[in-house]
C-alpha cells in the first residue's frame, strides 16, 4: 500500500516537522496541495502547539500530522495535547515514543517515529509504531550515519510496517528510487523550503538557491550530536573548535539561538541554516502546489523511461 492510501493524501509525500519553520499555517498549505503537512513542535512549548494546531484545522479539511521531538520539555503535555485535538497522525524524533504509543493508539492516531537505524525500527515496531519514517545522512538538521540508499533496504527487510524514505530526496527520480528500495512514500524537507509559502526568511531562502553539490557540512559530528547544515561562519568556526577539543559548553556559544538566527532573522552567517544535500539540486522558489506536481511528474516520466 503507497502512503497517500495509507493516509488517504492525494501524494505519498510528508513535509518534514522542521522546528520554528513547520508552522500551522505552513502545514496546511502542504496539506492543500496533497501532502502530509506536519506542524514541528520542535521549537514551541505546550501553548503554542496547542494554537499551531488550530491555526491549522481552520486553514485545511485534509489530514495533518504533528512532529514531537521527544526531548521537548513539554513533550509529555504535548502528547496529550494531539489527543485532545485529535490530530490523526504524529511523528517523533529525538527517543522513543514507547510511553506514549498506548494513549495514542487508543486514541486512534497513527504514530510515525523517524529512525536512523534497523536496531530502532525493529524496537519501534515491537512498541507499536504504524509506520517508520527512515531518515539518512543525506538529511538536513540532525542525522544518523547511514545513508538512505544503504539504510532503507535493510530496514525494509527488518520490519513488517510501512516505511517511509527520508534524506536525500527533492525529485521525482529519488522518488522512483525510494519505491525500488521498497518504501511506500517519502519525507521531504529542504526542497520545500524553497516554496513561497515557507515562512523562512528570504535570506535563508536564497542561500538554497546558491547552495551547490558541496555546500552542506555536518557538525557536532566529534561530540556525538551531529546536525547538517550549510556551510558559513559559524560552522567553520563551530568545526574548528571541535577538532580542537572544545567542551559542549563552549560549542554551544556558536549554536544557542542559530536555527532562530537562521529563521527569523536572516542571519546566513551566524544562524544554523539547516539544509540537506539536495540543497543543490534546489533552484528556484516555486509554490507547495507545483514542487509535489513536479515531483509526480518527473517520477511518472522517469519510470515511463527506464530500461531494464
């Protein structure tokens, strides 16, 4: 069964819970156009979520989902919250959403949580998850190691739940490809951060369309905490100090604050400028509606084309 049955959406594609950018108002609009949009709880508390998902229900009929990071202060009041708001599917990061499966199920909502590994989809699956959202290296903001292409097959092989192929992916071919490595659907971030109605700033936005093949780099990657983001000032200086030994105290005077930076400020220097490395393959601003169009295009035309 593809996502979009599994979800009842017009396209088997999720918009990724980006934190402080996958706003209410922005999951709707990917909702509209035939995806799953998802409100990232990531930089909120419990109030804010609370009116995102509002904000949402009135903007769209369709289903939307909501990303809780598990590390969240306010994750536990958060997993009530989608309860008592009935949003039909959640999906988390950040641990393991094993306390908060009962309640969720019995509320009828599906639990997507994002795995950088097999030994956690396998643990996941036993816990209840309905699908896995499996993320590679590819990835923007905070990645495992694998690879998507490497990862998702043996993950696939490992479990009996749908997975969905995240990392790496802007166009119809990877698309394609997902579904040859046996996924259902897929996630998508950074391609969408490039649409006009994501509420990034507009500097932030143009450094995606600057971005080429190399310009991605992944910090934190010494300390265990490794975060893919463009590369600027902050990352080099943040990168240096790691290899020089820096504590996570003395990291975390480059990063308080940067995705925000990023975001709201339009700070390209200084500011976390989450990104994939599909940044590259991102060249123009174009609406929520026509980057999914386009994806099926291409996707429908690759396989037409394919010589086996």
């Amino acid at each position: 069964m593809k996502l979009n049955e599994l979800l009842n959406i017009k396209y088997p594609i999720i918009q990724g819970g980006m934190a402080n950018i996958a706003t209410g108002e922005f999951a709707a609009s990917v909702s509209n156009a035939g995806g799953l949009g998802l409100i990232g709880a990531g930089g909120m508390n419990a109030k804010m979520l609370k009116e995102e998902i509002q904000k949402c229900k009135k903007l769209t009929n369709r289903p939307f989902g909501v990303n809780i990071m598990l590390l969240n202060p306010d994750a536990k009041e958060m997993a009530q919250i989608v309860i008592d708001e009935q949003v039909p599917i959640v999906t988390t990061g950040a641990g393991n959403p094993g306390i908060y499966m009962k309640m969720w199920k019995e509320a009828g909502i599906k639990v997507f949580p994002v795995v950088p590994s097999v030994a956690l989809a396998k643990r996941l699956e036993r816990a209840g998850a309905d699908a896995l959202i499996v993320e590679g290296c590819e990835a923007g903001g905070h990645i495992g190691e694998a690879t998507t292409m490497a990862l998702v097959p043996q993950v696939v092989e490992n479990v009996s739940i749908p997975v969905i192929a995240a990392g790496g992916i802007a166009s119809g071919k990877q698309l394609l490809a997902a579904f040859a490595l046996g996924a259902c659907g897929v996630q998508i971030g950074t391609v969408l951060l490039a649409s006009q109605e994501c509420p990034i700033h507009e500097n932030y936005k143009q450094a995606i369309l600057k971005a080429k093949d190399t310009s991605t780099t992944v910090t934190g990657r010494i300390n265990g905490t490794p975060v893919r983001i463009l590369k600027n000032k902050m990352a080099k200086a943040y990168i240096q100090k790691e290899k020089e030994g820096a504590d996570m105290m003395e990291l975390e005077k480059y990063t308080l604050g940067s995705l925000k930076k990023a975001v709201f400020e339009g700070n390209v220097d200084e500011g976390s400028l989450m990104a994939g490395q599909v940044a590259g393959m991102v060249h123009e601003i174009k609406p929520v509606q026509q980057i999914l169009q386009d994806m099926m295009d291409e996707l429908k035309e690759a396989y037409q084309n394919l010589e086996i």
